[in-house]
C-alpha cells in the first residue's frame, strides 16, 4: 500500500510519516436524505442512524443504538470498517467526534462529543434552513480554541446525502461541477439527485449573498468545517481532509469564502486524501474538482482495495458499490504511513465481518 | 536481526526499545572528494551531489538532483536505501536535514532543513580552510535551544571523502589510527589516501591550537557535530552516533575537546551504532578507534546483512564493497527495536531497486 498523489507532491505526506494525528469525525444529518431513492448510506428508513453508528463502531467496536453494522441494501458495509481498522492496526493519539446536527446522539462515554448546540439541517429541495453565517463562525470559534496535542487533524465526515448536497452547495457558488460528483451508489441515481439539485438551486435563484446561498442549499458539515479549516491554517495546523467530493466541496466553499472576503491562504499545511474507489470512479473527477480551488492543493489517495479478500461484501467495494465516508482514505493513508500493510487493513476489516 | 554489543553493555538499546527516535541527517561535502579516486561514495564526476540525493531519498523516496539513486562505479547502491526501507517500516518522528556546507540544496518541502550558513570545506591537502572555532559553537549553539519532541536523537551522516578527513583529524589531534579506518571501498586506495592524509597533516606542523587543527584537517560535519553532540550531553538528550569510524572519530574530537577545555562527559547519554560491515572490516578496526576515548563508550552493531537476497547490487555489500553511510547502522538497530525484521528490510530495500 502507498500513498499516490493527484495533486501537488508527495512532500507533504512524507513529512507526516510516522508521525501522530487526532481523528476528527464530523457527524450531520440533513433531512435531504430522506428523499426516497438519494442515498445507499444506511439503512432504508434508518439512514439518518449512520453517523450515529459510524461513530460508535469507529470508537468502540460496536453499533449500539442499532443491532448490526450499518449496511447498504446491496449489503456493503460502512467504509468506517477500514477507519476502525487502521486504528486497531495504529491508533491514532486521539479520536473526537463533532456533533454537525444529529437525530440521533452516539451512546458513547469517555470520547469528547463536541456539542455545538447544532440541529440536523433541512432538505435542500425545499430549503437547509442553515444558519450559514453563525455556523461557519461556530466552527472559526472551535478552531482558534482548540488544543492539538497530535502533529495532525485528520477530518473524516459520516453524512448521509452528503455529495448531493455537496453537488448543489458547489453549482450554487458558481462552480461548473455536474458530473463531477461522486455518490455511495454505483449506478448513480441521476434523476432523482438532478431533480433535487435543481429544486435546491431554483431555491437560490436571485440571492447574491454568499451565506445566504450556504444557508439554503448546504449542509452543516460544509459550513462548520469551511470555518474550522480556515482557523486551523490560520494556526498552522496541519489538516487532512479525509473524504472524496465531498471534501473537494469543502475546499470549494473555502475557497468562495476566502474570495468573498479578500482572504487567501498558502495551502501549504492542508491537504485531501481520499481512496483508490473514489480516484477511479468512472462516475466523479474529483481532480477537476480539486483544480477549481485558487490556492495550491495537496491531494493523494490511498492506493488500498479489497483484492486480498474473497469476502463478497468487501468485493462490492472494488465493484463500485461503495467509495469513501468516515475519513477511510485518511485512514489509509494514516496506516500507511505508520507501516500497516494492505494485507493487515484487510484481515483486519475481514475480523469485524466474521 | 538482533543489536550485538561492541563495547559497554546492552542496558542503553534495551531502553531505547519500543521509544521514538528523531533522525538528523548531516549533510555536508568536502572538495576532499574532488580528489580523483578518494571515495566510492557517488557517481564519479558528481559526487559532491551525494548528500544532496542521500537526503532527497531518504525524506521522499525520490532523486530529483539527477536521474538515479546514487550508486557506487561498481554499481553499490546508497546505504541511504536502508535508512529509507527502516523509515518506511517503522518511521523515525520526524526527520531533520542539517546543511552542514553543501553545494547543491536538496529539492525538498515540508522537512526542516537547518541552514547555519555554512559553505563546503576545501581540500584537506591544501587546507580545509574552515572556521573551528565558530563551527564547532554554531553546533553547540543548535543543541541549547533544539526542541526535541521525541525519545532519542539518531545523528546520521553523508559526507562523501569522510572517512579521509576522518583520518587525518584523529592523526592530527596525536590519536595513533593508522589502518584503523573503514573507506567506501572494499580494496582501500590506500596510496592516494596516505598521500592526501600526509599532505594534510604536513599543514598542520608546528600547529598547537587544536581548533586551528582542525580548521585545516577536519570536516564540518566533525566539527559542527562535536559542538552539536557536546550540547545535547549538556541537556541529557539520548543521542545515538550512526555510523562507523567517522563517527568514531566524531568522538575522538570530542574527546579532544574536552581535554582541552578541561571538561569531561559521563557517556551516559550518548552510544555509536554501525553495520556489522563495519564491525567485520578487515580494513579497520573501529573498537580499537572507540577504546581511545577516555569517557566510557557504549558501542553497538545491527547484526544485519543481505544473506537473505540474491540481489546482485546488494550482494556487493556482503563482499565488503560498502558498509556505512547516511546512518544506516543506527537505522537498522531503531528498526530492530521497534520490531522489524532482517527480511522486512531486505524486501523492502529491494522494492527500491525493482
């Protein structure tokens, strides 16, 4: 397993080999996705319990507000299976979970659950009802006051919908993004998604203000983590966003955000990482995504697949089934970087599934 | 693969078991090496490039000053590829580049790279032409007021004609080593090294003042090192010599130092480790080189070598063509007491050269 990179060199990786990294897990939901038909994330009627176990299993080893994994009707598991594992395998020096508006709170002791007093955001189709400008300060405010004990943050994110709204939070700010974005779905669901997407945007139609734009067609991991990462750069810490488009998204409303305030950022200590499903995905450029941004970008995938299984569960991964989510292609590169092989993630991953 | 004890006992690596090293890597070139068929160490006609590709191999896996790894004319591969293969399997903390005179920077982001404002040295034969005295407190300067955040430190070199100026430094300063140092050779050009050597020392007649000795015989990585390793011992940080008879002769002008200045170490804090290329050298004999050193040295050896490959570029270092360098020795045994195995390394050196 190495760390291939999209975007940039591989300098920035290589400086963090070895080294230790608190995981952040950036937990949302919007009721986008109870939109029939929008997401594979969970579970059919229970999708919006998916940050809520992904946080549990990623902290304790077990789902405990409901009895199995989270699963995709098609039956692939959570890609939070390989954050878990890469941290048995090499722990991170702390994991945090960020409470963006949940349904339904983890049932877990011991592990800070920041509570930003946030509720889940509305369905973009008929409004996020966000407020954008309080929330991105929200997460400005976490930042400047955070104490990073870890060389690095690494930012993964559980959000059920999540590119859907990433898609139209990036088209609403005026970048050129159809086709670009990547969905737990193989065969995308592209009518249902446009539909919503076209909805969400007729909703902006007319509104110039940058946030008031954010605050009907986001969603709360977008907009807090737009202020978090600005404050962790303005404090020279270290960032990997650990995600695919969605994150790309997020670099997108950091970049309008920084325009709109006559900011700029040198980039030189944030960087994406993502996985090998969401890099080869036929479907997503997140590389077109990523060149959208004006400041320089580090961006690099974790070149890990489940070719060393025969599990059919995991083989749905290597057929497009699934892609990223839970900070897995951070994760990844986290392992590889500490050592830990594709064969121990996936013997590792394999053990949760009996 | 297990650490053999040279000298003193095997209390000090025991404790360093399992503990975070930062490895230092001090760069420096010397026109010594112009000398024609002086050192192994490179490519002939660019062998002042050495330092420069050591250090860009060992942060980011790559050669971006030239083409290729550096390799010896009889085709050795740089014993940087060890250093890298211990680094990739169970990282050091962090990495640090000393500039310690070189004549091209390495192309390389992110890692520090310390620049003490310090030019290559001249020929030993016609004079080295460096300032000692200021060296030497540049390096001691350094060490007050480094922040280490690991266990240890491990002090690697590359300095291509080292082991000549090594030489001349410890006959200069009264030590009787005659054919007790190692060379990046297997058959030592011992006529054209003696030749430089006598040159060297014949400047130095009638020379009393041992920092003006050393301004015309030495090296900067000796001198700056000297001052470096003196102040660490001042602060109680674990420092581990990796290499072989240069830094022998690291400690014989430390030695040298503290005569001078009156002063005296415990030795506590500070060990050597090498190759067992080194330990098994015909050609030199650093135990007898350690045993003139008046403070108390623990010396240690990975029993490490490349038995278990049938690569013919790394057979050679079986057969003596080349044993040392860029602190691989004190890169095999931080492996070794993290857990890693002679054939973890000897794969992973030879995935380097395909």
């Amino acid at each position: 397993m190495t760390i291939k990179t999209i975007l940039g060199n591989n300098d920035f990786t290589e400086f963090l080999r070895g080294k230790k990294a608190t995981f952040f897990l950036s937990l949302s939901n919007t009721k986008t996705a109870n939109i029939a038909g929008i997401t594979q994330a969970g579970i059919p009627g229970m999708i919006h319990l998916t940050p809520t176990l992904d946080a549990e299993f990623l902290c304790t080893g077990e789902v405990r507000s409901l009895k199995n994994i989270a699963t995709t009707p098609k039956g692939v598991p959570t890609p939070g299976l390989i954050t878990r594992a890469a941290h048995l395998l090499h722990p991170f020096s702390s994991l945090a979970l960020l409470d963006l508006g949940l349904e339904v709170k983890p049932k877990i002791d011991y592990f800070p659950l920041y509570d930003f007093g946030i509720e889940p955001s509305g369905s973009i189709d008929t409004g996020a009802n966000i407020d954008a400008m309080e929330l991105f300060e929200k997460g400005v405010e976490f930042a400047e006051e955070y104490f990073c004990r870890s060389d690095y943050i690494i930012l993964g994110e559980s959000v059920p919908s999540g590119t859907t709204t990433a898609l139209a939070t990036s088209l609403a700010l005026g970048y050129d993004t159809h086709d670009k974005f990547s969905s737990s779905f193989k065969n995308v669901p592209t009518d249902i998604k446009q539909h919503v997407v076209a909805q969400a945007l007729s909703g902006c139609e007319g509104i110039d203000d940058l946030f008031e734009k954010l605050s009907r067609v986001s969603d709360n991991m977008l907009i807090f983590n737009a202020g978090l990462v600005l404050g962790l750069q303005k404090r020279k810490i270290t960032t990997v966003l650990a995600g695919g488009t969605q994150m790309a998204a997020l670099l997108l409303v950091i970049n309008s955000i920084l325009k709109h305030t006559e900011q700029s950022i040198s980039g030189h200590n944030l960087a994406l990482c993502t996985t090998k499903w969401v890099h080869e995905d036929p479907n997503s450029e997140i590389k077109k995504l990523l060149e959208m941004v004006d400041f320089p970008v580090n961006a690099y995938y974790a070149d890990f697949d489940f070719s060393l299984t025969e599990h059919p569960a995991l083989k749905l991964y290597d057929e497009g089934e699934a892609k990223e989510g839970v900070g897995a292609g951070g994760a990844l590169m986290y392992a590889c970087l500490n050592g830990i092989t594709q064969e121990q993630i996936t013997r590792k991953v394999e053990s949760f599934l009996g």
